[in-house]
C-alpha cells in the first residue's frame, strides 16, 4: 500500500495482447488462468504469475473464491512419481516472479461436484498478500491440455 499512486502508471498502459493482467502497487499480476476439466473432475487448477517490481518482500498467504475449498498447492516429483503438497504461503522477493505453470505450483480449486471447467469461463478469485492485502483477479478457462497434463482432473481430495 505504500506506493498506492504507483499504480497507475501501470493501470494506464494498454495492453494489446490476448493475456489480462493486475497491477496492484508493486505486484504485477500476470493472466490467471484455469484449465479445463472432465465433466466429472471434483477439482481444477489455475496457474499465473505475480511480480513483485517493488524493493520490499510480499508473501501471498492463501487465495479465496466461490468453491469449497481453495488451496495453493506444489508438485513435487518423488521416484518419478507427481505428488502435491499444500503450500501455506509463498514469499516473492523484490525482482522476483512467483510462477504458477502446469507441473509445477498451482491453484487448486476443490469441490467442483458436477460443475466443470468449461474454456470461456471465468473463475473470480481473490489473493491474500501479507502487505499488499486482498487483490482480485479473473481466471479465464482454457484448455490447456495440449501441454502438460498436469492433474487438473485429480479427484484425491
Ligand atoms: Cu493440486
């Protein structure tokens, strides 16, 4: 919050590509997105990226939106086997960017129960920053299938 009115110089740039994108102060929050999921997936995940441009750490310390459960999650391969681990926070260095990419750590919404991902949708969300407070953001859903797998369809919990 202390470098509120550095906001807009980032809000004024137009931005010409398909991606969206947030700025809050000093975080840049780049295209949230969600993949798609089987008709009967009882979760989904969403991946971005947040930048932080500023010259003091932030830490995001959990995620909020329309489902049952929200949680933040890594994967961790083990003996060639992908297991997720829940992550409690996240902390981005000045010049840093926190990476959310199939494979990797993402978002995982919970409790889908008969409602899936469809492309075109839009998933409302709501980050939790340690000094930068609740940002909102706008996962679009795509199909992101033709790479990375990932586990958007992993009904374990
Ligand atoms: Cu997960």
């Amino acid at each position: 919050m202390r470098k509120f009115m550095t906001l807009l110089a980032f809000v004024a740039a137009p931005s010409l590509a398909m991606s969206h994108e947030f700025t809050v102060g000093d975080l840049f929050i780049d295209h949230p997105v969600a993949n798609t999921t089987a008709a009967t997936a009882m979760s989904g995940a969403g991946y971005l990226s947040i930048t932080n441009n500023g010259d003091t750490s932030d830490t995001l310390i959990g995620i909020e939106a329309d489902f049952p459960r929200v949680m933040l999650h890594d994967t961790i391969v083990e003996n060639d086997i992908a297991k997720m681990s829940h992550i409690e926070a996240a902390e981005i260095a000045p010049g840093e960017t926190l990476t959310f990419a199939p494979g990797g750590k993402h978002v995982m919404f919970m409790g889908l129960d008969g409602d899936p991902f469809e492309a075109g949708e839009k998933i409302d969300a709501t980050l939790i920053f340690e000094k930068a407070g609740r940002i909102d953001v706008t996962f679009d859903v795509e199909d992101l299938s033709h790479g990375d797998a990932g586990h958007s369809d992993h009904s374990g919990h």
